[in-house]
C-alpha cells in the first residue's frame, strides 16, 4: 500500500511538472496566437457577424459597410454600353456596281432584234428569226411593221416593263436606233455610277454615316456624307433634267421617251446588307467586356432603419459573393499568419533579451492587452471619422480625419510602464497594424511610426501628470511637421486640404496625451505596475507606512532613509531608475514595524531582547520581517515592483552573528547554514540589488569607531567584495564596472553624512560609535551608559533649552 501510494504521489508530483513547464512553454504562443486573432477579427467583423439577408422593401436592422474593397457588376451600365456600341456600328450597305452592266445588256438585248427587221436583216435561214422574236415563224406576207408589233411582248418581257403604244410607235419612228439606245443608257448610268438608294434607305445612318461595300471586289469603304446618293425620286428628276440639257437634239416626243425609259428601267444599286449588319452588332455586342462598379472599404452599403431598394440587395449579394467563405477564409488565415510572423520577428529581435523587463508573461499580456486596446481604439475612431464626415454641414475630405486618430497613446502608455527599449518596437507594430485600418496607405504607416516614436521619447522620463499633456501637445506639434511633407511629397501642400490635415494633426496629439493621462492609473491597478508618478507619490515621507515607520521605528526609519538617499545617487551612475531605488530603499525594512524592539537601531540602549532567545530563534525573528514587509507592501499597494524588492533585498544572505552563536553554543555539526539564511531569492534587478548593498554598507559604517574617509573606502570595499563573493549579485545586472561606480557613490555619500565638524566650546566629543555592525545579522555588544558622567552638565543645557 505504501508503495502504490508513493507512485500515485509521485505521477502526481510529475504530472504538476508536466503541467507547470507545458504552461511556461506555450503560453507565449498562446498570447501570439490570440492577439493575431483579435486583431483580424477586428479587421474582418462579417467573420462574427455575417451579412443578413434582405430582401426588396425590407427594413435595415442596422447598417452594413464594406469591410474591404471590391467590384460590383452594374448591369444597367453593361447594358447601356452594348447598346451603345451596338449603335456605333456602321450599317453595311452593298453597292451593286454591275447593275449598269446588267442594264445595257438588257436594253441591247431588246432593241437589237427589232433593229434588225427595221434594217431588213433577217436571219437566212427561213422559218427562223433574230433572237428576242420568240421563235414565232414568220411568212413572206407578214410586213415588217406587223412584225415589229407582234415583237412588243417581247420588247417589254427584255426590258422588264410595260411600254405604250405611243411610246412603242416613237421607237419604231426612230427605228429603236443605236443612238436612242445609247442615250438610255447614258442617262442611267450618269445616276447610276453616283448611287441610287430605294426611297428610306439610309435612315439612321445619316448622322454617322455608313459602310458601303462593292459586291464585285468586296473592297469597302466608310461614307460620312450619305447625301451625296441619290434616292429614287431624286435619280429621276436627275435624269428629267440632263436629258432637258443633253437631249435637246432631239425631239419632244423622242426626249419624252427617252426620259420615260430611263426612268421606269432606273433601279437602286444600294441596298442595305440587313444580315452583315446584325452580324457586325452582335459582335461588337459580344466584344464589349462587363461594366463593374467600385465600391470602397469602409463605404456604407446600407443604413439602419432604410427601405432595401433592388441597387441595396445587388450591392449585399456582390459583398457575399466576394467574401465567400473559402475566399475569406485564406484571407483571414494569412492575415493571422502575417500578424503572428511580425509579433514574432520582434519579439525575438527587440524584447527577447530583456529579462528584466520580461520576466513574467505578465508584461507580454500587457503588451498584447495595449495593442488589441490601441487597434480596438482606432477601429472606433475610423467609424466615427466616417459617421462624422458624413453628417456634418462642412465639407471635410475623407483622409483629413484620419490624423487625429490618437494611435500615439499606446506607445506612450508602454514607455511609461516598460520605458524606451519596448515602446519603439511597439510604436513599429502599433503604425503597422493601423495602417490595415487606415486604406492601407504607406503614408499613415508613417504617421504613425513617427508620431509614435516621439511620443514615447517625451514621456521617457515622466515625474508628473503634467508631463503627459506637454507631450501630447508636442506630438501634435510634430504631427503637424510630418503632415507638411507627407502633403508636399503628395501634391496637395498648397490646397485647402492642408489646414484640415494640420488642425485634426494636432488634436490627434492632445488627444493622444489626454488618453494617456486619463488611462494609465487604470492600468497601473490592473497590473500592478509603478511608474515614475506613482513612484513620486510613494516618495512622500507622510505616506501612511512611512510614517508609522518613523513613529514605531524611529532607527530603522533613519536608516532606511539614508539607505534611500545611498541609492538614489549610486543608482543614476550605472543607468538605473534613481526614483525607483529611493522609494525601495525607503521601503525595504517596513516589515520591522511588526516587532521593532527585535533589531538594534530601534533599542535606544535598552534591553537587547535577543540575549533571551536562541539563536535559531533570533534568526527566524529577522527572517521574518522580509515577510511581514512583503505582506504589508500588499496592504499599502506599493507596486509589485517595491514588493518584489523588499523580497530580494537581502537575498540568500547568512546571518553571520546568530550562525557563529549557534555553532559555539550547540557545536559546528549540530548547526545547518540554510536555517539562519533569508529565503530569497537573490536580487533580479538594479535597485533590488543596490538596496541589498547599501543596507549592508549603511549598517557597517556604524560600527566604525573613527570613520575617516580611509576607513569608510576600506569599509565599503570589504563589504561589497563580501556581497559579490557570497554570489547575491548573480542574478542581477550589474557589472564589476557599476560595482565600482556604486563604491564610488556609496563612498562619496558616506563622507557627506560622516564628515568632520567643529567641536563647540562646551561640548565633548560622544566617544566613538557602538560596535553593533549590521543591525539586521547580529546581536549588538552591551554599550555602558555613560549619560550619568555628564548628568548635571546635562541638566544644565536642558534648563536653559527650556525643557526641564
């Protein structure tokens, strides 16, 4: 049974491990992970909230914007620009320039025969005659005018019209002669060769023109000026009047003929090619590509409270269609990646290395917590930009607001609480991330990263509130520089739109220091963290713990400010936080309030108490005022950084008086070191570190009989080579090159405090210091009181101060 339960307690004990180191591996990567996550949601809010289906005449429940960039297709345009291009095309006309041809021919064909009987040049052959006769046989008694009439039918059948008799009679007169032939011919082919349209033929197609296209050689040319064709009507009245002009040799009746011949046989030798031109619409119809309509990140496609018109439902399935679920998806997805890779190269390249100021997760979920806020913030301040440009009366460009959007308070928030080394590559990320806000512009990337920048360089060293609001009123002023050459590098530095950047540039500053201001006691209870304001507050000698130190304390009051004042000079030499140090060193032996009479400089020459215990006892009564002192840290809400200093202030350090007490008492073997050491741990910074050597130093200069410069340099160069060579200083900062420097400060504040003064008439000399050494390591020797040698010299200086 006992063993089984020793292997359930020791799976348990490994399983604690397991859990413990699991823990400490991953919850970086967790914290990483997660505020690449928020950020993209925040970027992408349709992942959380997805677009609602409307339908025509349906009531908006809110409004809708576009969370990105993308095309619409506008149908009414598209159809607009096919039948615009459908109009563009020219209508496709086909000139028959064999027409003229086909018509002399047929005019030859129909005089030629009866020509031919006028000549009495029949065909030899009998029973036969010319062609166009109709193959009618013809006797010897037939005259030749019978025969011309009976040839009528024909002579009409050729031509392809009725002809009169009086017109017939005409041409027999003239004996259907070539020259009456010709001149027909001349007339139609004079109107012919220009063009003859049938009546309407180029309607539509007078204002742009046409394409005409010869049906013989295909070859087509463009014609602008379709007027220059003739219609029918037109091409007889043409013919009417050249025959006046060219035809007057000849005689009325004759010239009548002739006209009315050329007329009648006149036919169109342009007509409209009605497939060709279908065809050639079509393919224009077919060439012109989808119209598509922008719509802008950000743009507003439909507001809360507003009626769903068919524009409002094309614009929401276009938006759905973009941000299909797979599309949105690998968006998102590299996005996180992308965030999580830049989160990641900085933190290994910038803020890895810190271990002072990373030490806990608990300043990387600070981190995280100030970036997700910074962003969340922006991602307000752009919709009530856009909320604000839209219903204002003035007219404000887009852009313009941007600028005041105070992104500069995150980098100045983390130079408070992490200093300089962390706020640049957080201003770097902050500019990085809202620039994805922010139309993705180079431009506000930046804005951002410079206004950032200095923003945490003036709040570096901040000592009061008022700090913050002189900074913001110089990132403003900056801002206002940066604007100027991003609007001259841009074009736009002499227009209207330059004072709107400058003024929303400014107050994006002022609005920065206020956030600031207003933010930081917030954080700095959320967690717990110090800063340099909170620091001065806790300087105040009239804070509650400090006075109750001085009251019930008053030695190691006394000793814990000058303790303060060692470190405070000692800590500005070797690139500490001087501020930081003061206030622990003031703090760092509050715990002894709990039993003051325990430690020698509060005995005022009364009974040592220690000469009743054993030293084990002893030892775990000193030990104890570093928990009492953390417990009380906790109470009063010093900070974690004080608590964690009066923790550390004395380190692993032995007590060396109780130790040697206990060996000579009970015998070196019967004695364990560790039970007469502090508990720890060792000092992890600067001023956890100072303080532990100044406590040392300030309590051995007491021991010193005669303390002479000599002796004091001698002092501190043993106590601080003991400290170093215990191993208390292994876990901080500091180099031999600052141990050296602090010896230097520690030695120049020494002599300040013991320097030689001018004996008065009257008074003697005290007679050296007590050699109680380190009031917190050992039992002070026995000091005679020696106030009776003196004692009516005394009541005599106390008559005349008027106390007695």
């Amino acid at each position: 049974m006992g063993g089984d339960k020793t292997k359930k307690e020791g799976k348990t004990t490994n399983l604690r491990s397991f859990s413990k180191s699991l823990t400490e591996k991953h919850i970086r990567w967790l914290l990483l992970i997660g505020i690449s996550v928020l950020i993209t949601l925040l970027l992408f809010p349709n992942l959380l909230v997805p677009v609602h289906t409307y339908k025509v005449g349906d009531i908006a429940e809110r409004d809708i914007k576009s969370p990105k960039d993308f095309l619409i297709k506008d149908e009414a345009a598209t159809a607009e620009k096919r039948q615009e291009a459908a109009r563009s095309v020219l209508m496709v006309y086909d000139f028959d320039d064999s027409l003229i041809a086909y018509l002399r021919n047929g005019i030859n064909n129909a005089f030629q025969p009866l020509r031919a009987l006028l000549d009495q040049r029949l065909p030899k052959q009998p029973g036969k005659v010319p062609s166009g006769t109709a193959n009618k046989q013809v006797g010897p008694n037939i005259s030749v005018h019978d025969q011309i009439w009976e040839q009528k039918g024909t002579f009409e059948k050729i031509l392809g019209i009725e002809v009169s008799e009086e017109t017939y009679t005409v041409l027999e007169k003239n004996k259907f002669s070539r020259t009456v032939e010709n001149s027909i011919v001349k007339l139609l082919q004079g109107v012919l060769h220009v063009g003859v349209t049938a009546e309407g033929g180029f309607r539509g197609a007078q204002n742009k023109g046409i394409t005409l296209r010869r049906i013989g050689s295909k070859v087509e040319i463009t014609v602008e000026d379709v007027k220059r064709f003739y219609s029918l009507d037109q091409a007889r009245e043409v013919i009417k009047t050249t025959a006046s002009v060219d035809l007057k040799r000849f005689s009325y009746p004759l010239r009548s003929v002739l006209i009315d011949l050329s007329q009648r046989l006149l036919q169109p030798n342009i007509t409209l090619n009605k497939n060709e031109t279908e065809e050639r619409k079509q393919v224009a119809i077919e060439e012109v590509n989808e119209v598509f309509s922008q719509i802008k990140k950000g743009e507003m496609l439909l507001r809360e409270g507003e009626r769903v018109q068919p524009s409002h439902v094309l614009k929401l399935e276009a938006l759905r269609s973009e941000v299909s679920q797979q599309h949105l998806l690998s968006t998102v997805f590299g996005l996180v990646l992308l965030l999580g890779v830049v989160l990641r190269v900085l933190f290994v390249t910038h803020l890895k290395g810190e271990k002072r100021l990373f030490k806990t997760n608990k300043d990387l979920l600070f981190l995280c917590v100030m970036l997700a806020g910074s962003f969340l913030l922006s991602d307000i301040f752009v919709s009530l930009a856009e909320a604000v440009r839209q219903n204002i009366a003035y007219s404000i460009h887009g852009t313009s607001l941007f600028y005041a959007a105070p992104v500069a308070a995150g980098a100045m928030i983390v130079c408070l609480f992490m200093g300089m080394e962390v706020a640049v590559p957080f201003a770097l990320v902050m500019a990085f991330f809202a620039a994805f806000l922010f139309e993705n512009r180079f431009e506000f990337f930046s804005y951002f990263l410079l206004n950032g920048l200095m923003g945490a360089y003036w709040t570096r060293s901040c000592k009061e509130r008022g700090v913050l609001i002189k900074a913001g009123l110089k990132v403003g002023l900056i801002n206002v520089v940066i604007i100027s050459a991003l609007d001259m590098y841009q074009g736009s530095f002499f227009t209207f739109k330059l004072p709107q950047d400058w003024l929303f540039g400014f107050l994006g500053g002022v609005a920065s220091g206020i956030i600031t201001t207003g933010i930081t006691p917030l954080l700095e209870m959320a967690f717990d963290y110090t800063t340099d304001i909170k620091l001065l507050e806790l300087a105040n000698l009239d804070r509650p713990v400090l006075r109750k130190l001085m009251l019930e304390t008053p030695g190691t009051y006394h000793h814990s400010v000058i303790v303060g004042n060692m470190v405070e000079a000692a800590a500005d030499s070797i690139g500490a936080n001087p501020l930081l140090a003061k206030v622990i060193g003031y703090y760092h032996d509050i715990g002894k309030v709990s039993k003051p009479l325990y430690f020698i400089e509060n005995q005022m020459g009364a009974e040592n108490r220690h000469d009743k215990l054993a030293p084990s006892m002893s030892s775990l009564i000193l030990i104890a005022h570093v928990k009492d002192g953390v417990e009380m840290a906790k109470k009063y809400k010093l900070g974690q950084a004080i608590t964690d200093a009066i923790q550390q202030h004395h380190g692993t350090s032995l007590i060396s008086f109780f130790y040697e007490k206990a060996k000579k008492m009970k015998g070196e073997d019967a004695v364990t070191i560790d039970d007469f050491r502090y508990t720890g741990p060792k000092p992890q910074t600067k001023e956890a570190a100072l303080v532990l050597l100044a406590d040392v130093v300030e309590a051995a200069s007491r021991s010193l009989e005669n303390p002479t410069p000599a002796r004091i340099k001698g002092m501190l160069q043993k106590m601080v080579n003991k400290v170093f060579l215990d191993g208390q200083l292994d876990d901080c900062e500091l180099t031999l090159k600052d141990l050296h420097e602090i010896a230097k400060s520690f030695n120049k504040t020494l002599n300040g405090i013991y320097h030689h003064r001018v004996e008065y008439p009257g008074i003697q000399s005290g007679g050296g210091k007590r050699q109680n050494g380190d009031s917190d390591r050992q039992q002070a020797k026995p000091v005679p009181d020696k106030r009776g040698e003196h004692k009516e010299e005394d009541g005599e200086y106390l008559k005349r101060l008027g106390m007695s």
